[in-house]
C-alpha cells in the first residue's frame, strides 16, 4: 500500500489492510512522517510500516502536485525502492494525489488505485484553492485529466459507492467492470468495544444535543445548522450544537455563531480522539451530516453517518443521494434541503417533538450497521478482489 499522510491513524488504510492480513495477505505500507524523530519502520497491529521522512516544504508541493513534478519526482525514487526491497506483488495507491508518482514507475505488477474521494471535484471548494496564489497554480481539470487517465490504466479502482461507480463510468466512458466498491463503514469493534467517558456523558444530559463529527470546513453544510439556531431556539431552548472537529475555515464558523448571537447554544470541541466519539455520540439525540450539494458529496457517503447509526441514534442529512439513500432504506432518520435553514429546523422539531420517533429511527439505524452496513460484510469485494489478482499472479 502506498500512502502519502502519516500513518496510523487513517481507519480506511487500516482497516483495508487488516481485512487483508486476517485473510493470509501480508501487507506492506509506504508512508510519510513530517518528523524526523518519527521515521522508523514497525510492525503496526501486523502492518508492515516504512516510513520516510518528507519536509514540511513538500507538503505545500503536494498541493501543485499535477502542476509542477516535483513532488512526484520526489516520491517516485522511494516507491520504487519500496516496491524491489519488500518485493511487493501487488501494488494499492491511496488516493489520487500520489497516483502519478507509482504510476510514473515502469513495472508489470497490478497497481490498484483506491479513491478515498472525488479530489478534482472537492478541491473546487477549498478556501486555499479558490483565492491568491491557489487559484493560479491548482487546476481541478488538470487533477481530473490525470484521474481519469490512472483509472484507465489500473488493474482495478476501487470507490466508496455506487453513485461513485456510476458517475466515473459515464462521465468518462470506463467500463462498470473496473470498479470495486468499498464504504468507509465502521467496524463491529466500533460499537462492541469501546468505553464512555462520564463527564462527556453528564456535560449534555440535560441539552437536546445535535451532534457534528468531522472535518468542518465550508461545504459541510455548517453554516445551515447555525443558521438555523435563532429558529430552533425559540422552540428548544436547551439546544445544544456540538461539533467535534475543525479546519482552516472555522474563523468563518466562529464570525457567524457570533454574528447571530448563537455562542451559548454551540460547543466547538475541536478534534478529539477517535476513541471519545462512542461518548460524544451516547450523548447527543440526533447525528448530523449537513453536507452542501456537489458531484464529490453526490456520489459518497460521510463515515459519520455509520458511526452515529452503529451507536442507535437516529439521523438527519442533506438530500445528497448517497446518504438519503441509506435515510429511506432503513427508516434511520430525516432528510432536509440541503442549504435550506428553514428545511433543517423543521426535520429538528420533527424529531424533538416525538421521542418515539427518535427511538425507533435509533433502532433501525443500530440494526442496519449491525445486519448490513459494517466494515466485515462491506469488504468482502475487497477481499475478493485481491484473492483474483493473487490468483492471476500465481499463474
């Protein structure tokens, strides 16, 4: 597996890898440390990790990696050498960042290019690429070029739905064979394995808690939820917004909570431990994923969704058609316009009115991960996969 982050954590990457190990794979890992203390090579739950170190100045290069060749450049040497010192058989790239530097690479082994994401498409909304110096040297059309050119030549792409497989196969005429699909669900150790942090627990045992986890930049749909709070208020006035994350743009978050006097009714938690989200999530009433409407949001799904739903609390979402799937599915939660603040507080009151309601949305929610939608049943096309090209490989 090839990843350019710094690993652990990235639950996708281990939880692809330790599918693979349980089934007598042996899994290699390339990835990268910013720090030079943090360089060595380990054994991590039997991943095989190396690590190499790349300075903080390569990071702003990764950003241009489809402009200038540098980063590329960089990375492709130490791949290569990866690949001829573990005598790698197959080859798993991370992502589309990184494609170009193993695909650069002249060798005959399969190379697998798994999409966590539509990086072209969502990169069209990042504050970075959008203002000066960004928006003259990061080109979204570029990105989407070189995709649709690595998807062509891998043995396999695999996406996290079937929006994803659809859109990929129409928009650039690949045949739906190419595609394997993975979600990003959660495994059963999630919520059969964890513990509950008491004073999260009693911090909102009195609010009528609606919960955020994740990254929070602009076209997560925040905006709609705050906007929504002088509404909501009038009606639950122990209304509490929790978010658990952040990103660059939360002075944006910061100036409106403020503008429309909202401070009291939201806690901004900041990133906590993975391992604090079963508390956060005991604690609330309601899960939320208020996404903004685009190709990227249209064609995947948010992890958060499964990991509220595993933990039987009933959500709402944007009508983003991934996770309004799953919503009308499994009769898991509401759907709202996305955008739409009005929308949004009307799904809240729905809820917040009929406690029965929430129970039994919470249930459905709780039995649909744990009957379909956790990690061990979603990634047996994985599994499959990889005992398909081991089985070419041997011949």
């Amino acid at each position: 597996m090839i990843l350019d982050e710094p690993f652990p954590p990235d639950p996708r990457v281990e939880n692809e890898a330790l599918t693979l190990i349980d089934n007598n794979f042996e899994v290699f890992l390339f990835c990268i440390s910013y720090s030079k203390k943090k360089i060595e090579n380990e054994s991590h739950k039997n991943i095989h990790i190396h690590r190499i170190y790349v300075p903080e100045i390569l990071r702003k290069f990764s950003a241009l990696a489809y402009t200038f060749p540098i980063y590329h450049l960089f990375l492709k040497k130490k791949i290569k050498r990866f690949i001829e010192r573990y005598k790698i058989d197959i080859i798993h790239v991370h992502d589309i960042r990184i494609a170009r530097s193993v695909f650069n690479i002249k060798t005959e082994k399969k190379i697998v290019l798994d999409l966590h994401e539509n990086r072209p498409e969502i990169m069209k909304f990042y504050t970075w690429v959008n203002k000066f110096p960004g928006k003259f040297l990061v080109f979204p059309k570029i990105w989407k070029t070189f995709e649709k050119k690595y998807i062509f030549k891998s043995y396999r792409t695999i996406v996290v739905t079937d929006y994803a497989k659809r859109y990929y196969s129409e928009n650039f005429g690949i045949n739906m064979q190419k595609f394997i699909i993975v979600p990003n669900t959660v495994k059963t150790e999630f919520y059969t394995e964890f513990f509950l942090k008491d004073s999260i627990i009693k911090k909102y045992e009195d609010s009528f808690t609606l919960l955020y986890i994740g990254e929070t930049g602009k076209r997560r749909g925040l905006e709609t939820v705050i906007n929504s709070l002088p509404l909501l208020v009038e009606q639950i006035p122990n209304i509490k917004f929790v978010i658990v994350g952040k990103s660059n743009d939360d002075h944006y978050t910061v100036e409106q909570i403020k503008k429309l006097k909202v401070l009291e009714y939201v806690d901004f938690e900041g990133w906590k431990d993975v391992s604090l989200f079963q508390s956060y999530i005991k604690a609330c009433k309601i899960g939320i994923s208020p996404l903004l409407r685009n190709i990227h949001h249209d064609t995947t799904y948010a992890n958060k969704i499964f990991q509220y739903m595993a933990i039987g609390k009933p959500i709402i979402v944007s009508d983003c058609p991934p996770q309004a799937e799953i919503i009308k599915k499994y009769n898991c939660g509401l759907i709202f316009a996305a955008e739409d603040a009005k929308s949004f507080s009307e799904t809240v009151l729905k809820m917040y009115k009929d406690e029965k309601l929430r129970e039994i949305m919470g249930k459905n929610a709780e039995n649909a991960v744990k009957k379909n939608l956790n990690w061990d049943l979603k990634s047996k096309d994985l599994l499959n996969l990889y005992k398909k090209a081991n089985d070419e490989y041997k011949k």
